[in-house]
C-alpha cells in the first residue's frame, strides 16, 4: 500500500457562501416620518479559493478535511449601510495541482505557481437594496433584491509532481538507487519490485551551482496503463517532466525490448508523453564486461544513451552532462 504521508488525489465537497439580502429600508427620524429609501447592498458571499503553496508536496492535510464551506454575506441595512462580505475559505495546495470537476471531469484549472489563487467555487452575489431602484418615476420604491444563493459541488484535486526529469524504468531497474547517489534524497532502497510506493524528488547539483529536479516514480510494469501493478495511479506525474531517463539493467534479458515496452505503456497511456524528451541510462553496468556491453550497444533504440553504476559511480557526471544538455537545449 502506499506510504500515508503522500496523497496525489483527492475528493473534496465544497459550499460558497451565499450572499446577504439587500435592505428595503426607508429612512426615519425623529424630523423625518416619510422619507425616501436608504436600503444598502447586501455582502457578497465568500469565495472557495485554491492558492499554491512551494512548502507542501502532498494533498495529506486534506484527507480528513473533506467538506470546505466559506461565509455567507451579511444583509444590508439603513443609512445605505452595505452588509460585509463573507469570509473566504483558502485551501492551500502544493504546486502541480489540477482542479476538475467531480461530474464532468472538466478541468477547471491548474495551480503551477508560489501564491497563485483561483477561484474554486465563487460566493453568491449580494442584493440591491432598495436605494438602487430609486428613479423619477418611482421616489420610494418598497423592494430589494435576494442575494444570490451559495454554489456547492464535488470537486478532485490530483497532485501532478513538477520535476524537470522523470525516471521511467521496471521495478529493480535501479531509479532509488541512482537518485540516492546524484542527490540527496533518501529513497526505501532494497532487492524487491515496488519497493518505491510513493514519487520521490531529488535536486540534483551541477556545474557552476546550477540544478535541476529529478523524480522516482514507481515502477512501471507492462499493462500498467491499463491498471496493472502500481504504474497507472503515478503515470500522471510524468505528464510534468520535461526529460525522461529511462532506465533498464544492463543484465536484463534483452534491453531494447524493456525500453520499447516502457515506451508503448506511455503511449497508451498518453500519447503526448511520446513528445518529451528521451535520454536511455543502462544501469548495473558493473555486472556485465566489456564484451557484453559492446553486443548491447549493437542494438540499442536511436535515443541518448549511456551505461551507468550507481554502485561504482562509473558515468554518473556524464549521466548528468547528458540530462543538462537536454534540458537546455
């Protein structure tokens, strides 16, 4: 099962605040026992808004908060006192997150940005009061208007991960491990498929203190367009990559054949991932000779390719040079 620290989806309810009722008032005083209209505006409903936040990573804060309401508008009252808006509700989301809506899949919009704001669900307009009917025709008009009732409906966040290289490969094909030698990430590293059930990022430093983001995504295994294995539920975060590194063992059976099914599962899944750039790491180069190397090379796919170690660091800084090149390119 997936680690419970890290949610890329999920469900949410939310209610905008209605807007306050404009006032029908007509003005009275102690010298005044017939005087004209002076109803103010009723306040606009809150608004349900979505903002990116650069510190959150996953959607866990709102699991257990999954019905989000924001303030109704106050009504208006005399003297053209206008009632106060109600109190927006702002839901903060980590970068890459995508709104739909829950019935018709739509996608409303994405959140790519530190501090970005949309409106998810807008709050009801607030009602005329009375003072805004008032002409030549009609001195004291005796009506206002409703504020506009509340919008509520189910909506889906998905966290798609922003990271400028993804790595694409089977389970065991060495992603962890790499990540854990190019950067500081951490990842659950052992001799087992899946033993990454959750994406994780590494920022990996190059020449000059450039960087760039590297993703580990769970292991794809074929059919996994399709539902199979764990592939389907994180493809969605390689739509953000700008590279993808695959990666096959060098003491794989036949690694043009694994490079060719990993690239047919994203395509099934979504085409356009075929449009990305494609750079091919051959890992666990240290377990085959120098021979065997050659005949691997004689049948390679027409991508950049290079034979790599993470456990003897062998052409790590030439990886790198590589996945630089094709960002910047």
């Amino acid at each position: 099962m997936p680690e419970p620290g890290f949610v890329d989806y999920i469900k949410i309810f939310c209610r905008s605040g209605k807007g306050g009722a404009g006032s029908a008032h007509l003005h009275r005083d102690k010298f005044t026992l017939k005087g004209g209209p002076d109803g103010g505006d009723g306040g606009r409903g809150g608004h349900i808004i979505l903002r990116g936040n650069s510190h959150l990573w996953t959607l866990l804060h709102l699991r257990y908060k999954k019905h989000i309401f924001a303030g109704n508008g106050q009504n208006g009252s005399k003297s053209l006192k206008t009632g106060a808006d109600g109190k927006d509700s702002i839901v903060e989301v980590p970068l890459g997150t995508v709104a739909r809506n829950a019935e018709t899949d739509e996608i409303l919009f994405e959140i790519m940005n530190h501090n970005e704001s949309h409106i998810m669900t807008k709050g009801g307009r607030g009602g005329l009061g009375n003072a805004r009917f008032k002409s030549s025709t009609n001195q004291t008009p005796r009506y206002a208007q409703s504020g506009e009732p509340a919008i509520e409906g189910w909506y889906i966040l998905e966290l798609k991960i922003l990271a400028d290289v993804g790595l694409v490969g089977f389970p065991n094909a060495g992603k962890s491990t790499l990540l854990s030698v190019i950067s500081a990430a951490k990842p659950k590293i052992a001799d087992y498929p899946f033993t990454t059930l959750t994406p994780n990022l590494g920022i990996v430093s190059y020449k000059d203190n450039k960087s760039f983001v590297v993703a580990d995504i769970p292991g794809i295994i074929e059919g996994a367009s399709e539902g199979k294995g764990l592939g389907l539920r994180f493809l969605r975060h390689i739509e953000r990559n700008s590279t993808l590194l695959f990666m096959v063992p060098a003491d794989s059976n036949n690694v043009h054949a694994e490079y060719k099914i990993l690239v047919n599962e994203l395509k099934k899944y979504n085409p356009e991932l075929l449009d990305k750039k494609r750079i091919l790491a051959i890992t666990k180069s240290d377990l085959v000779d120098h021979e065997l190397m050659e005949d691997i090379r004689k049948d390679l796919p027409q991508v950049p390719y290079v034979f790599i170690s993470s456990a003897t660091m062998s052409n790590l800084g030439k990886l790198k040079d590589l996945l630089w090149r094709e960002l910047t390119r």
